[in-house]
C-alpha cells in the first residue's frame, strides 16, 4: 500500500511541476503566474508527501491532500495558460486526481497501522 502512495504522491508533484512550468511559460495573466507558482509550492509538497510516505503515513496524508488542495484552487487560473497543450492539461488533471488518491491511501493506511498496534 505504502509503495502506491509513494508512486501517486510522486507521479502526481511531477506531474504537477510540469503543468506549473508551461503555465509559467506561457501565462500572460497574474492570475496564471500566481497559480503557477502555488502550483509548484503544491507539487514541492506532493512530492514530499510521497517520500515520507513509508515512515509516516499520517503526514504523508496531510501533505498529499494540502497539494490538492492547493492545485484544486488556482486551477482556475492555471488551466487556461495550458489549455493549448492537450497532453499537458490532462497531465495536470491526472496530477489532481493523483494527489487526491494518494492522500485517500495514505490516511486509509494510517488508520490501518493505528490499530494494527
């Protein structure tokens, strides 16, 4: 379980990453280079998640669903500064619903280990 939170909470932050560079990249308005760099601060701590994902489950949790929560806001900012890009759009959807999922698995794993011991 712990080495699919990992993969969700890295896939996702690079993912995400990449997204936030095109946006940098190609967004005119301050709301797509703001969104842009909140969703790079969002990927820094998908990432993050996913590496602590084995130890600590419960921040792994935390961190994965506060990038979500993080890239769900400014999405309105960042989707149209990629909309152009097709695959890069659907890879920040997909980013999204890999967060999501890896921070569902992780708080389902911290309850597991919780009464395991």
């Amino acid at each position: 379980m712990r080495t699919r939170v990992t993969a969700c909470g890295v896939v996702g932050g690079v993912l995400a990453l990449i997204a936030a560079v095109v946006a940098l990249l190609t967004g005119g308005a301050d709301t797509a280079i703001v969104g842009a760099w909140v969703t790079v601060a969002a990927a820094v701590l998908g990432i993050a998640g996913g590496a602590v994902a084995g130890a600590r489950p419960g921040l792994a949790a935390l961190l994965m669903g506060l990038a979500f929560v993080l890239a769900g806001l400014v999405a309105p900012g960042v989707l149209p500064a990629v909309a152009n890009t097709t695959l890069v759009l659907f890879g920040y959807f997909a980013a999204l619903a890999l967060l999501l999922a890896g921070a569902i698995l992780a708080f389902r794993d911290r309850t597991r280990a919780r009464a395991a011991s």
